[in-house]
C-alpha cells in the first residue's frame, strides 16, 4: 500500500493483455445493442418503478420511528467522532480513525449500500438527524420550524455538484488529503454547508439540491431494487428507478462530477500524470513547500474540472448527434441523462472495490483504538488484515465485469427511454447510434485507465 492522490492508497493490479478485453467489450455492447434493438420493442422501466409493497409488519419494523432514531443517533455519534479524531486524534494518517472511515467506508460503502438497499442515507445521514432534531426541539417549545429563503428549484442540482466537486478536489488534488487536520477542517465546512443549507432553504429542499452526498446516494439509490414508496418498502426490478426523463437541472453536471472524478483518479495514477508533476515540482525546486503544493494542487483541480468537461461535452455530443438522426424538435438532453448513472457506479466498483475490501479492513483495528493513543476499547486492536484477500488476477475481472455490466446497463436504459419517446421503431434505433458509441468510448477509456494504474 503506497499513499497516493486519492486520500488512502491504492492495490496495484496486475497487467494484462489490454487489447483482448477491450475488443471483446466493445463486442458485448455492440451485441447487446443489437439484442435490445430486437426485444425491447416497448418501454418498461418507467412503468415497472412503482414494485411490489413488502407486507406491512416488516415495512413498518424499517420504517419505525424507533430504528430510525437509534440510527440517527448513531450516525450523529460517528460524525462527532470522526470530526474529533481528525482535530485531535494521532497526525499519523494510517493510526488515525478519520482519513479511513471517511475515504473507505463511508465514501466506498455508502454507494455500494445505496444500489443494493436503497436510499438508506435518508436515515443514516447526520446532518439530516441533527435538523430533524433541531425541528423537534422548535416544535416542542411551541415555534414553527421555517426556511429563511423558497427554494424556487433555479438552481437545480448546481448546488450539489458543487459540494460533491469540493470534496473529490479534496480528495484527488490535495497533496495530502489523508491528513487529519486537513480532513478536520473540511469535514466541520461540509457540515457548516449541509446544515446552514438546511437551515436557509428547507431540509427536503437542500437535500434535493444543495447536500451533495445525499444527492449521490439518491441517484445511486435508483439503481437498488427497494424503494420506499407511499410508507411502504417496495421490491422492484434492479434499474427501474433510472427510467423516464430527469428534468432537475444540473443532474448531467452532477452526474459528471460523479463519472470524470473517478476517471481523473484512475488518470493520475498513470506514469504520463505523474511524469507530468514532477516536471512541475521540479520547475519550483527552488520555491518554498507551500507554493510547490499550492501548484500541484491547482494543476491537479484543473485536470479534474477538464474531465468533469469531458463528460458533459461528449455526453451532449451525443445526444445532439441523435436529435439530428431523428431530427426531433427539443433537446434530448434530460431524457438520456439517467443511463450515466450505472456508469458512475460501474466505475465506482472497479476502481474502488479492491481498496474497500484490503484497507476496509483496517477499520476493525482503528474502532479500538481512533485517537491514535494505545487504547484497546474494543480488544481488537491486534486483528490482523488480510491484505490478499483478493488476487490481482480477481481484481481485474471485477473490473471488467463491473464496467461492462455498466456501460450495457446504461444502454438498456436509454433505449427504453428511447422506444418511450419515439413511436417509429427506426427511428428509436437510430437516436441510439450516437449512445452506443458512447458507451463503447467510456468502457475503452475506463479499461484503458485501469489497466494503466
């Protein structure tokens, strides 16, 4: 394990025989393509999001009152730990309770439990429970809980994208994001951020728009086959919630923010990027600590924004080369937008997941002893990790795996979306040429960044 840009560190996987697996990708997509162009001839997604409601006594034992206080208390609690461990607890990164359990477990844990149970983060979020307390305190001392400002909806998602690009800036292009005190800091301004946002504009409201975590997770939520609908848990097919247009402005910037992090990470790893600063450390060999830092930083949130760009402008290349094959009269931009959202899991799985599992592990050790001090609270301070847990070899085939079941995911989706909006058969084939090479050029490139890394 070697500290690297990305907050904690990363396993580095075996090289393989590239042109083999990006070949056959492109095949699977192209027949897939093919597949749903013959079968899926009516849209079902949107129509199948609804489920089927669980019975009542286990919906009700979820959504009681009482599991929701004692895990909101709980999230609470963990957030005032972490904010304490980072601000006092050990400066030594690994020994410290905060760098793991923000850039792992919840940064990596909370997606993969989003698109499997749901939008569980409507109840694990802190920020969410200590407004939700600060009402109940108002209403119990006979005041009404009010916004300051309406939230109109202008800005969308805008907001969200904004908090989401701060931390992965954080995370990706600071020199060292692992350190504590640093961490302190941004975890005490998000905070500031989510609950002052709450406070303006209305705790739905902010949440929807402005708290980027619980904009991701919801959107990652989606792809989950629970929901909760109507005061009921539902089961529904995997994807279902991804169908039918997105009209909130500011999810394809979102969504970007989501997809063209994760690439620039798998990017900075390359030998080109790191070749590259250090051509910038070494023009400022002479300068201070501070400036050689401050530079690498700003070189590092360009590359981010650039791919963040590179997302949204080959995503509305796309969808602009399909309005004009079908010559449709209103941009397409909103209908399409839901089927990026696999894709953003995808590579969240494959450059991730081995970090979660090897260095995940780690938490068991640092729950014992979180300051850093030589304590043994829970008498697991000795647990050994198994740092092989996983073979290169495994790494890499999840990967694939992943990105390919991503990338024609997304397909599915925007076909659906497509032979919903266009009643001529053809002409929903068609729409769909510019998406499909899409996919083929985000599977390419992502296999192309990992096998690099």
């Amino acid at each position: 394990m070697t500290p690297l840009a990305h907050g904690i560190g990363g396993v580095r996987d075996l090289p393989v025989p590239e042109s083999f697996f990006f070949t056959t990708a492109a095949i699977v997509l192209v027949v897939s393509f093919i597949l749903l162009g013959a079968l899926w001839r009516r849209p079902l997604l949107e129509s199948r999001a609804g489920g089927s409601p669980l019975p009542r006594a286990p919906s009700a034992v979820l959504l009681s009152r009482p599991l929701r206080l004692v895990l909101q208390v709980a999230s609470v609690g963990i957030l005032v730990l972490t904010l304490a461990t980072a601000l006092f607890g050990t400066t030594i990164e690994l020994l410290n309770f905060a760098p793991t359990f923000v850039y792992v477990i919840f940064w990596l844990g909370l997606p993969l439990l989003s698109v499997t149970l749901g939008n569980v983060w409507s109840v694990l979020s802190p920020w969410r429970a200590i407004a939700d307390a600060t009402v109940w305190v108002l209403e119990q001392g006979g005041r009404e809980a009010r916004s300051v400002l309406e939230w109109t909806g202008r800005w969308g998602r805008y907001p969200a994208a904004g908090a989401l690009f701060a931390f992965v800036a954080l995370e990706l292009a600071h020199p060292r994001p692992s350190y504590p005190r640093t961490l302190g800091i941004a975890i005490a301004l998000y905070s500031y951020w989510a609950l002052a946002g709450m406070a303006v504009y209305g705790r739905d409201a902010w949440t929807r728009g402005g708290e980027g975590f619980a904009v991701a997770f919801e959107l990652l939520s989606r792809i989950a086959p629970f929901s909760v609908r109507d005061g009921r848990v539902v089961v529904r097919w995997p994807f279902t919630g991804l169908g039918g247009t997105e009209p909130v402005r500011g999810t394809l910037v979102f969504v970007a923010v989501m997809l063209g992090s994760t690439s620039f990470d798998g990017f900075s790893r390359t030998s080109t990027w790191q070749n590259l600063l250090g051509n910038v450390r070494a023009d400022l060999a002479g300068s201070s600590l501070r400036v050689v830092d401050l530079a690498t930083t700003l070189v590092n949130v360009t590359a981010l924004a650039m791919f963040v760009l590179l997302v949204v402008l080959t995503y509305l290349t796309a969808v602009s080369a399909a309005q004009s094959l079908v010559r449709f009269e209103r941009p397409l931009v909103s209908d399409f937008v839901l089927s990026l959202v696999p894709i953003a899991a995808a590579y969240l799985v494959a450059h991730y997941f081995s970090l979660f599992l090897i260095q995940g592990q780690f938490i068991v050790t640092l729950a014992s002893d979180p300051f850093g001090r030589g304590w043994d609270l829970f008498g697991t301070v000795d647990f050994a990790p198994n740092l092989a847990i996983v073979s290169p070899e495994t790494v890499w085939y999840v990967q694939v795996a992943s990105l390919v079941v991503g990338h024609v995911a997304g397909l599915a989706i925007a076909h659906d979306r497509a032979v919903a909006l266009f009643d001529d058969r053809r002409a929903a084939l068609r729409s769909q040429y510019p998406l499909l090479a899409l996919m083929v050029l985000y599977t390419v490139g992502g296999l192309w960044l990992l096998s690099r890394g």
